[in-house]
C-alpha cells in the first residue's frame, strides 16, 4: 500500500513539471543586420589593359623597287610622315615623254584652230584633235599621280609594329611593307560587373590611371559594353581616350575609375536577400524591437546591388533590427534572441 502510495506521488511530481515546461514560452536565437544606405555617388575601380584600336597595313599603289626605307620596326611616326620610297626613274621618263606629246599637240591644235576658223578644216577633225588632247592629258595626269605613288607616307600617328622589306627589294601594288599600330584609335579594355552594365545611363565620367608619364591621368569616352556577361557574370566594357594622341604603349596595365551617379527621389537602403521573405506578391521583413519582438513589414524590392544585395526605398531606419538568419520559423509577436555574431562559435563573422 506504501509503495503504491509513493508511485502516485512521483507520477503528480512528473506530470506538474512536464505542465510547467508546457507553459514556458519558446525563445528562438536570430541573427539581425542593419539597413545600409546606398551612396548618391559611386565610384567603382577595375583594372583594364591598353589595346592598339586598329593595325594598318600600310602599302604602295603602285609597284617598284624600293629605293630607301626611312623608318623601322619600333619607330614612332607622325601622321603624314615619309616611310619610303621606291625608285621612281622610270615613272619620272613616263611623265616627261607624255609632256612633249602634250606640248606638241597643243601645237598643233592651235594651228588647226586658225584653219578651222578660216574654215580651212572640218569641225569633225578639229574635234578629234581636240579630244585626243584631253584624252593626252588624262594619261599624264595618271602618269603624275603614279610617279607620287613612289612616295608612302604614314597614314596616322603610331608605332611601326613590323617592316615586312627591305631595301631594292621589289614589292607589288598593295603588298603590305609596314603594320602599323594607330596610336589616334588607342584603346583601353576591361570587364566590369553586369549592374555596372545595368547602370550605364548613370555613368557620368570615366577616368583612367596610370604610372606611365608621371602617374597621369585621362579621361575616357565609352566606345561599348557588350550586353551579354560571361561566365563571371562580366561584361566587357571599351573605352577611348577623350584625348587624342596619348602615346601610351599596347599592353600597357591601367586603373580604371567609373563614377556612377543615382538620381534618387528616396533614400534607398540594401538588405541582405536572406532577411526578405514572401506572402504572395509581397516582400516583407521581420525587425525586432526593443523588447525582442518581432513584426513583419512590407518592402517595396527595387533592384539588386552590385553584391547581390536587394534595394528597397521603402522608409527604414539604420538602427532597425532586421532578421536576417531564420526568418521562415518566425511569426508575428515572436520572442527571440539576438544571437552575437561576434562569439567565439562565430569567428569572422561568417553566420
């Protein structure tokens, strides 16, 4: 009778403990972040490479031997400098033969003009000779031009990249003898993120650094941005120099600054995507209060940043509590607990 009395006893023990920890309330450790301002003005930093904007293959228009070469693999040339040239003798006897011809049938043009008009000679052959003068001096002009031909100059400012002859070698009419690189069409190329990409319209100026010329800097012009990314999620941006005639070598490394200004109407805030959940077509968030209870609050989702983090211009506050680690276990008025993200179980502050 004693022992059954005595299991009774511990049975309405056990029962009022098991009620009593039914009747404490659960507390849930989350992890908060606060809302972050976005800047008005940005300026973003990647490294970029200076390109040649083009390779021309500078040749003669007429064939020949060349007479004399004037620059070399490495040389810097002006626009319009002389390259080389080719000997030009047997043009200069084409010129001077069709001179005479022409000089003696002005001659005897001028001769036919007075029978003509003394009505000596026919209108027909008067014509004919008239027309063959013309046609005389076309071919010597021809003549002239082909004798300039002997002559290349440099069809813009750059760096011999390669001399393809040498001198009395013959070379034909559009046979390439330098390639030449186009310092006016210099270049400068780097990959940038897609929202830069996404933010063109906002680009408001571009500048480019470099060591070379005592850490000068230069303003760019964009020339393009693909509008398809990589596999890094990276666009490939081409940017000219404002400036023409840098002189800056091919292979060069630079830094490049792009300053991106937001037109804002609000003040725009990014979040973490972790602390943002859905009911139905709405975004919402959970923030907790001074007394650790959570409340939900609608956000309006306006793009992502370049971090991936969402942007919102609904009004917040910085100092809001905002759950960001374990916002699909909350409901309204939950009590939780701040977990330190700073503990010695969270080193970096990686969770």
């Amino acid at each position: 009778m004693k022992r059954y009395i005595l299991l009774l006893s511990i049975g309405a023990m056990l029962s009022g403990c098991a009620s009593d920890s039914q009747k404490a309330e659960f507390v849930r450790s989350v992890i908060v972040t606060n809302p972050k301002t976005t800047d008005t003005e940005t300026f973003k930093r990647f490294s970029g490479i200076i390109n040649e904007g083009r390779e021309i293959a500078v040749g003669f228009k007429t064939p020949g031997q060349i007479s004399k070469l004037y620059a070399k693999e490495g040389d810097y040339v002006k626009e319009g400098q002389l390259l080389a040239t080719l000997d030009d003798k047997d043009y200069k006897l084409g010129v001077e033969a069709l001179e005479i011809q022409k000089n003696q049938l002005e001659n005897e043009l001028e001769r036919l003009k007075k029978l003509y008009e003394a009505h000596s000679v026919s209108g027909n052959d008067y014509e004919k000779a008239t027309s063959g003068l013309e046609q005389l001096k076309i071919q010597l002009q021809v003549n002239k031009n082909k004798l300039e031909y002997t002559k290349l100059y440099s069809p813009s400012s750059g760096y011999i990249q390669k001399a393809n002859f040498e001198t009395s070698e013959l070379v034909d009419a559009g046979t390439p003898v330098f390639t030449l690189l186009d310092t006016k069409k210099m270049e400068v190329s780097l990959s940038v993120p897609s929202g830069v990409y996404l933010n063109r319209d906002k680009i408001s100026q571009i500048l480019c650094h470099t060591d070379y010329q005592g850490g000068k800097t230069f303003k760019m012009k964009i020339m393009s941005i693909t509008p398809k990314a990589d596999g890094n999620q990276l666009c490939q941006m081409r940017l000219s120099f404002a400036e023409a005639n840098t002189q800056l070598p091919a292979g060069l490394n630079v830094d490049v600054e792009i300053k991106l200004s937001e037109n804002q109407t609000s003040t725009q805030y990014s979040l973490p995507l972790s602390s943002i959940f859905k009911e139905g077509d709405n975004a919402f968030v959970w923030i907790v209060n001074s007394e650790g209870k959570v409340s939900k609050k609608e956000i309006k989702i306006i793009g992502l940043d370049d971090f991936g983090n969402a942007l919102t211009n609904t009004p917040l506050n910085s100092t809001d509590n905002i759950v960001r680690a374990g916002v699909s276990m909350l409901k309204e008025n939950d009590i939780v607990k701040i977990f330190n993200q700073n503990s010695k179980t969270n080193a970096g502050n990686l969770m």
